[in-house]
C-alpha cells in the first residue's frame, strides 16, 4: 500500500498558498491538505492518509480548525478536509492518537504506535512539517527502522515551509496572494542516508552491492533529466549519455569484482580487475562521479586502492586481492585465494596445468612432503634459490592447515583460536608477497623442465613414435622398465583378484623416475594399466597410450593366399578422465 503520513500539532494555522514545482494549492490551512492534493494531481495513487495528533490536536485542527478562534471565517477540519479528498480519489482517511512525548516510555509508546501503523512492504510519503520538534525526527527513525524489518519503502518526503513568509504577524498582515510558501522534497536526503549505508558497507566490507543499486537509480534519474534537457543534436545527446554509462558501468564492474572475492573466483580476478581500473580511471577522468553526489568522496579513495592492481599480472593480483580481504575482515576468502594462488603459480613454473585438479593435488602433496622434511633438518639446503623454494612449500603448506581449520568450522583437534586467522593471514601475504613478486625465488622449476618420458610397456618406442615424443612433449630422457620390472609387467597373473601387492615395485620406480609433469607410456593388461593410470594422475604424471592403424596385406603364393596384419603407429593420446 502507498501510505501518506503525517503529524498535526495545536498551533493554529493561517491559510497561504502551498506550491511545489509548477503545482499549487491555493488558500490552504493545512500542508497535509495540500499535499495531498497535489499527489493526486501528481496521479500517485495514495490508498491511506494516516495523521497522528495528540488529544489536544485532535481536537484544536482534526476535528475543528483552531484558526477559526481567531477569525470571523469558518474553515473546517483537517478531517473533513481530507475526506472530501477522498471522495474525488477513494484513500482511507485516519486518526491516531498518540502521548504527548513528555518522557522515555511516552516516547517508546509514540516509537511503537507509528510502526503498528505499517505493513510487510508498505510504501510510504512523509510529511515533516508540523508537530513538537522532536517528533518529525522520530517519525523518520520509525520509517527508517520499518525499511529493514517490514521492508516498507520510503517514496517520499517532503516539508512545508510556512517559515518562509515570516513571523506570524508578518503573515497576518500579507494579502492571501502574496502568502506562497514553498514545499521542499527532502527525498535526496533520503537517498544521502542510503548512500551512507552503502558507502560505509562497502568500505568496511568490500560488499558493493548497495553501492551499484543506488547507481542504477541515481543513473535513471539522470537519463530522465538527459532527455528532458537535450538538444535534439543526436551528437550532443550521444555525449551526454557517455556520464551515465560510464557510472553504471563502473558500479557494475565494482560489484562483479567484491562477488568474484567473496566467491573465491580465481581464474576471473584479472579479467574483472582489469575492466574494474578501465571503468574507474573513464570515470576519474570525465569527472562523471560529480554527477553522484555521493560518490564523489569514496572515488580517489576507489583509484587509490585499486591502482596497485595489475590489469595482466595473475600472481600480483592474487596478493593484492588477499590484502583487500584482510582489510575487509574476509578471512575465509583470503586465506583460499592465498593457497590457490600459490598453488598455481608453482604449477605454471612447473609447466603443469594449473587447472587439473591432480596436478594441484600434488603440489600440495608436494608442499606437505617438504614441509616435514625440512621440519626435521633444521632448513638446511643446497642454496638461496633452493631454499626460498623451500619456503614458499613450507608456506602453502601452513596457509592450507589455517584454511582447513577455518573451512571446516574448527571442527578438528586442536583447532585456532578464532582471534589468530586475521594476524596469521597478515603475516602469509607479507611472506608470500616476498617470495613471489619480489622475484627472490628466481627459479623453482628444478630439473622437471626437461621432461621424460616413462616407458610402462612390454615393447621398444620405434623411431617414429621417439620422434612424435620429442617434437609434441618436449621428451629429453626415454626411462625404460628395468628386467625384472618388465617381466613382470609383461606377466600379469591371470588368476588374481588384487594386484595391487603385484605392482608395487612398479610404483616405487614410478616415484623415483617421476617428477610432475612428466608423461608416462602405460599400455598392457586392462587392470594393471587401470591402477598405474591413476597412481600417474595422482602424482602429477601425465598418462599416454599409443593409437595404431591396422592394415591387411594379402600375399599370394602361388593357389594360397596369405593374410598379413600390419599395425601402423599413428599418435600418442593421452589417457583422460570424464570427472576430475
């Protein structure tokens, strides 16, 4: 429902005329009156009027008109002037009693009586005009507390002022046309007291998602007044509208970026802080911000705080972002992006695929097995590079027992103290911050560069296939099964259910020849080559077969003819899984 409401006080009213824009309400008592009135003429569609008075108000201007005392005139009643109203355009019309405020519990009764009056999402037009000082005020507190917790909406609001022809005998002594006193449409104020909300949110939070609501509507409002003003110049309207895009553009990008952080989107960070730092450096630049009022004060604290952004560098950004949500209290997000993005960076020095969750899984693997080495000798190693190498596995390995421990609800033996996530994450980008971008590991790759190729099979590669190896996988090194291990991969027992204890020697040749990112030749009897596949994936291996080409020759031997099989060598394919 949209309700009008009001406060009526005791003061007798003289008559002027009420306008607002270009439409007025002539010789009138009452600002509810008319503003009612004007309303209607607006064609807004009111369905209640609620005026809350105190006793002596009802009676001195909701039942009479305390003019009158005063005047020879008669003059009815804001009630009987509001129901004639009503008659022209059905709205119900209503009184409601409230204290006179002289102490806390009135003023609680007063609190609670306007918020009965409003329904589950009500739409509500505020007058401020009239009644004791505090009361307006409280009015506003009222409807503001009714926009959260029955989501009602504050369409308007609006205060006449009488004031402005000035003192009352100055008024008295003014002809009723010279008595025009002007209406004011408080409502920006309004949408001041919401951008406040959405500007403090974003910036304790990084949430900003008020943010690009209040810049659509504020975008609406400025095309409206564009095509109201604009020349018909299609040249001059096209510049016009370069503002309002540009700020709808900006407030969109904003909110895709705090929903790519909140939700842990990754791979997405670049692209949308690269078009986020596009958006707000067109806006800075064309001063389109002024147009928001209220946006201007957060814009070069926005420029600021993105410019040490990369619009192309994935790893700066991952640093940047996790101190973004340090400062937004965004622990959860920032300890994951941390960990995710240093797991992806090792995979790209590595040459893996940071997308293949089995590489990721064994960098973390990785990271755990030297953790617990170099926890026990004291992090000694062969040299600088090898060592901060070192360090950055010992630090994935830390960040993903916080992250776990926060994931999982501390659910866990021994979990942290909540109070140690937000110093702790501080303390990982700070290191992490070191490691990567400030270029003091100079080379984690280690010897996986060149890459080999494992050879899990009862036959000799011939030329054509080494050949293929070497062009399409950067092959450097052929590791061929030793004796022993290619009889028994060429003998698989027929008659066991389990070959798991079979191939274990297999496995430890595969860890000590292995490295992530090496590729393996796996072909032979369907289980066997079922479990070494997947041991590969496991491990960061990547799995191939070779594919063949079969040919039948017919040789003729005199009245006999002979059918030969020939099995062309066509290309390795590498194994693949439908779900990682």
């Amino acid at each position: 429902m949209i309700k009008f409401i009001s406060l009526l006080g005791t003061n007798s009213y003289l008559p002027c005329n009420y306008y607002l824009g270009e439409y007025v309400v002539e010789d009138c008592c009452y600002i509810q009156k008319a503003l009612v009135e004007i309303l209607i003429k607006q064609e807004v569609e009111i369905d209640k009027v609620s005026i809350f008075t105190t006793k002596d108000a009802c009676e001195r201007n909701w039942k009479a008109n305390a003019y009158n005392a005063n005047s020879s005139g008669t003059r009815l009643g804001l009630k009987d002037e509001l129901e004639n109203l009503s008659k022209k355009k059905r709205f119900q019309v209503e009184n409601i009693i409230i204290p006179e405020g002289h102490n806390e519990e009135e003023l609680w009764e007063i609190f609670k009586t306007i918020l009965n009056e409003l329904d589950e999402e009500d739409e509500i037009i505020l007058d401020i005009t009239h009644s004791f000082r505090y009361l307006p005020m409280l009015t506003f507190i009222v409807l503001n507390y009714a926009r959260i917790v029955k989501k009602c909406s504050l369409k308007a609001v609006y205060y006449g002022a009488f004031e402005a022809l000035g003192s009352i005998r100055e008024v008295q002594n003014l002809p009723i046309d010279k008595r025009n006193a002007p209406i004011f449409d408080l409502t920006p104020f309004i949408d001041l007291f919401d951008w406040t909300l959405a500007v403090d949110r974003y910036l304790a939070t990084g949430d900003a998602s008020m943010v690009e609501s209040l810049t659509f509507i504020e975008v609406k409002k400025i095309n409206e007044e564009i095509n109201k003003t604009a020349s018909t110049s299609k040249h001059k309207r096209d510049i016009l509208f370069k503002d309002p895009n540009s700020l709808k553009a900006l407030s969109k990008s904003m909110k895709m970026f705090s929903d790519i952080v909140a939700t842990c989107r990754g791979p997405e960070l670049t692209e949308a802080i690269k078009s986020l730092k596009e958006n707000i450096n067109t806006v800075v630049e064309s001063t389109a911000y002024e147009r928001i009022k209220p946006l201007s004060p957060i814009m070069e604290m926005v420029k600021n705080r993105f410019d040490n952004f990369s619009s192309h560098d994935e790893y700066k950004n991952v640093i940047e972002t996790a101190k973004w949500c340090y400062e937004n209290k965004m622990y959860q997000q920032g300890l994951t992006i941390l960990e995710e993005g240093i797991i992806s960076y090792i995979c790209e020095q590595w040459g893996l695929d940071k997308l293949d969750i089995n590489m990721r899984k064994y960098v973390t693997g990785y990271a755990t097995s030297v953790s617990k080495s170099k926890l026990g000798d004291n992090n000694k190693s062969s040299g600088k590079s090898q060592k901060n190498a070192d360090d950055l596995f010992m630090l994935l390995y830390n960040i993903g027992k916080f992250r776990n421990d926060i994931n999982h609800a501390g659910w866990r033996e021994d979990p942290a103290d909540y109070s140690t996530f937000a110093s702790s994450l501080k303390s990982y980008i700070t290191r992490a911050e070191a490691l990567i971008l400030n270029n003091s590991l100079n080379n984690i790759e280690k010897e996986t560069k060149e890459k080999r190729l494992l050879l899990i099979f009862s036959h000799k590669l011939t030329e054509k296939q080494k050949q293929e190896a070497i062009e399409r996988f950067n092959i450097s090194e052929f590791i061929e099964l030793n004796d022993e291990l290619l009889r028994r991969w060429s003998n698989v027992p027929p008659d066991s259910d389990d070959l798991k204890e079979y191939l274990k020697d297999i496995i430890k040749w595969i860890d000590h020849y292995g490295n992530p990112g090496d590729y393996a030749l796996v072909q032979g009897d369907f289980g066997a080559t079922n479990l070494i596949v997947d041991y590969c994936f496991s491990k960061g291996l990547i799995p191939i077969y070779a594919t063949t080409d079969r040919k039948i020759i017919e040789q003729k031997s005199g009245e006999k003819v002979k059918l030969v099989r020939e099995f062309e060598h066509v290309m390795f394919r590498k194994y693949q899984r439908l779900k990682n």
